[in-house]
C-alpha cells in the first residue's frame, strides 16, 4: 500500500508519514480542515 502511493505521489516517506499524523491528530482533537492545512503548510 504505501509504495503504491508512494509511486503514485512521488512524496517521500517522511513527508506521507508527517502528512497522515498531522490530519490525524487534528482530526482527534477537533481542528477544522482548514487548521489541519494550515498547520500542515507552516511545515512545509
């Protein structure tokens, strides 16, 4: 699964896996999308 989407991405590892952390622990404690992205983009 995640060579599949790592290939279909072209993300690396560290990158899919900050990714996937930062939605899930926003979604645990109730951040809206729009503060998932933005904390996700000051990463970047």
């Amino acid at each position: 699964m995640i060579s599949a989407v790592l290939g279909e991405t072209g993300e690396g590892l560290a990158r899919l896996v900050r990714h996937r952390l930062i939605h899930k622990i926003g979604d645990h404690f109730g951040f809206s999308e729009e503060d998932i992205d933005r904390i996700e983009a000051a990463t970047d």
